[in-house]
C-alpha cells in the first residue's frame, strides 16, 4: 500500500474491539519476538502532562547521549508525530513498513480465531518494530487511554512506571470517581518496578500507594512543595527542584504554561530514579539542556505573534490554563477561541473559563469530525455563566480568522480540545505557505 491508502486503512479501524487492548497488545508484541525486552521502556500514564512528561524525559534520554524511542498520542497534525526516534518522528517510508509488518501479524491472528487489531494497538505495535529495527535503547511509551487494560501495558518489566496529574475525563470509560480514574491508572505498576506518581489529593495516593505495595514496588511521590518558581517573563520559567534527588537545583523550560514546570519535575524527578537503579547516566548539564531544548507543540504554544494555543480539554486542564494565562496576558485585552469535543465535560470547563472574567470576546467554533459538538448547545451553557455576546462560527477556521481580526494588540487564546489545536495549526501551516 501506499502512504495515503495506509492512512485511509488505519482511520476506517474501530477504537475498541471485544478484547481488551493489553490482550491485543500481548499478542503483537509476541509475534514481533518481543521487542520490549531490547529496550528500557519508561511507562507513562495519567489524565493532563503524559505527553509533555515524555517529551521532556526523551529530551533528556537524547541530551544524555542514548538513542531514545517516543510512542504519544494523539497526534496534532500528521499520525508520524506518534512514533519518534530522537525527537524526530519517521518518514513515510517507514511508517509503510512498519505498517505492513502489523497488518500481516493481523491477518495471522484473525486466521487463527485469535482477535482483530484496533486502532491504537496497530500504531503501539508499529511504533515497537521501529523502535526494535532503529535499535534504540530507551523507550519513553505514553498509555493511549487509562493503563490497566491499554495495549501499552502489555510490556511486562519496564524500568519505571510514572503516572502523572490526574482529573476525571473519559468517566464513560474509566469511571466517574478520581479512585476509580486512579485505579485504572495505576495498573501499570509491575511488580518490583518503582513507581512515581504526582500527589495531588489524598483519593488518588491511597489507591496508588496501595496497589504499589501489593507489587512491593518502590513508590515514589512528586507533590508541589518540592518546586519553587523564581522567574516567569511569559516566555521562559526559570524554577528550583528541592526533594531528595535534588537540593535547590535550577532549570529553565521554554513555556510560560506553569504546569509544564509540574511536568517537569516529574520527568527530572524520574531520571533520577532510573539513574539510582543504575539504568543509566545522566549528567547535570544534559538534565539542563534537555529541559531547556524541549517544546511540546499545544501547550500555551505562541503560533503567531500574541496567538496562543492551549490543548487543556477537562476541568483540571482548562484550570491550569487559568493560572499560566495571567503571566501573559498582563493589562492587555483577551479574546478566547473556544471548541470542544461532544463527550467531554464542558459545563464546568466553560463555568471556570467565565468566571475567570478574564476574556473581553468570546468566540465559540465547531470542530470538524464526528466527536464535534453541538455549538448551540455550547452557546446555551455559556449563557448560564456569562451575559458577554458570542461569536459563533460553523468552523474553526472561520472562528480563528475572525478572533485575529477582533484581538487587535490584546492576545488570542485557543483552547478547549487538542483536535481544535491541529486544527489550527493546519490553518497556520497553509496561511504560512502562502505568505
């Protein structure tokens, strides 16, 4: 096949089969020879940070001299972002191959009775025979959706599980309590594996701290006390790491989202971890570089001068947001550019948005897609919040134009959905070709 039929072959597969994904998952990794066991897999799962603390772990892996494999999802723009080698995602040409190497084991197993391949378990298996083909020899591996049942989990000895900040969000899925959520999660833990997972609240720590014990895993605890920030210019964070790895030590990140700073003493915290198991060496300036070089595309991203793009899409996100778009807005006005997916929790999404009184304009769009959602209905629950007029648009583009039309010197800020951040970084990329 080529590219484009690929991609047309991998879009048509459901999301969810009559198997479990780490079933599925087991299988593949089976009759690809197990390429798991080559690598040393860091497994990250949670509900807000998983992408951004694999970004700054494989940042980090890859300053320190390894070859290092990075499995995300989802993508923004192009599926390749899902598989990198080295921060780089594959060529087309390799992402073919790999694909007909996981189409062939499917018609296997579906010959033999044994299951069909979904979606993300063809992209997981994908991104292992590159990794194993590449050779490289750390994995930094995100879970698609939850843990416990995910096709990632199937990996049976990683060298550290990470379970970063958690909300409600896929309640359908994974149940409507933060216990419930933290359960899921905190399947990943493997027996004797340490584990590292960001304490927010007391639900979430017993549910893992527990689970940690029943797999004697050595559980490890990021909280917010163990970092201070000391400058934000709206471009750069400069902030100090203080627990037991280490004592005051200072890093940069180029983001001015606050949470990235949480992010990133996770992953420091992390590398830490691994070193002391004697998995690896990493050093203080490759600790500091590999901060300062990562970027993780969504994440209060300036696409164009005084445009951002924040991919925050449950309560706890759209939060965070909040408190990192005071340090750039300063005195100047702020129009939002607000869309969102059908089955995700978007009353309280929207309640804290208004009630920020941040914004001077509201522009509400509809994403393109099944999962887009009504935007009358968005309409009607901003209403119940705020008397401001809305600006309704049938298209995130149309919606996008016209929020850089009205922003005049103020910022315009687009969040609500990571579909509405590829969205507009695919407007971007045409208006920038054309300029």
């Amino acid at each position: 096949m080529k590219y484009n039929e690929v991609l047309d072959y991998i879009n048509a597969i459901p999301k969810y089969g009559s198997e479990t994904g780490v079933v599925r998952g087991a299988y593949l990794l089976d009759r690809l020879g197990h390429p798991e066991k080559k690598m040393k897999v860091i497994h990250v799962a949670g509900t807000n940070g998983k992408g951004s603390v694999c970004a700054y772990l494989s940042n980090i892996i890859y300053e320190s001299g390894y070859k290092v494999g990075l499995f995300i999802s989802p993508h923004l723009v192009t599926i390749n972002e899902r598989i990198q080698i080295n921060n780089e995602m594959i060529s087309d040409e390799m992402f073919v191959e790999a694909f007909q190497v996981i189409y062939d084991i499917e018609q296997s197993l579906v010959e033999q009775g044994l299951c069909k391949i979904m979606y993300f378990d063809y992209l997981f298996a994908m991104a292992m025979y590159v990794f194993e083909k590449e050779h490289v020899e750390y994995v930094v591996l995100e879970t698609g959706l939850g843990g416990r049942l995910d096709s990632t989990n199937a990996v049976a000895q990683p060298i550290i599980s990470i379970i970063t900040s958690l909300s409600l969000d896929h309640t359908e899925v994974l149940g409507d309590t933060i216990a419930q959520i933290a359960y899921e999660k905190a399947g990943i833990i493997k027996k004797n594996v340490p584990v590292l997972y960001m304490n927010q609240n007391s639900e979430s720590a017993e549910v893992i701290e527990e689970i940690a014990r029943e797999m004697t895993s050595e559980c490890i605890q990021v909280s917010c006390s163990q970092w201070e920030i000391i400058k934000n210019n709206a471009k750069h964070i400069d902030f100090l790491v203080h627990n037991r790895y280490y004592k005051s030590d200072i890093f940069t990140i180029k983001s001015p989202a606050m949470y990235q700073v949480m992010n990133c003493v996770i992953a420091l915290t992390a590398i830490k971890v691994i070193e002391n198991n004697n998995m690896g060496i990493f050093h203080s300036k490759s600790l500091q570089k590999g901060v300062m070089n990562t970027f993780w595309e969504g994440r209060m991203e300036e696409i164009l001068s005084d445009i951002y793009l924040d991919g925050a899409h449950n309560p706890d996100g759209i939060n965070a947001f909040i408190d990192s778009l005071h340090s750039i807005k300063s005195e100047r006005t702020c129009t939002l550019l607000f869309s969102v997916v059908k089955d995700k929790h978007y009353n309280e999404m929207i309640k804290t948005l208004c009630e920020s009184k941040i914004f001077d304009h509201l522009v509400v769009a509809q994403l393109e897609g099944t999962r887009k959602s009504d935007n009358m209905e968005i309409v009607k629950c901003f209403g119940k919040y705020t008397s401001q007029q809305i600006a309704v648009f049938k298209t995130v583009k149309e919606g996008f134009e016209y929020g850089r039309a009205i922003k005049g010197k103020g910022i315009l800020v687009c969040v609500g959905s990571l579909y509405l951040v590829g969205e507009i970084k695919r407007i971007v990329q045409i208006y920038n070709k054309s300029n």
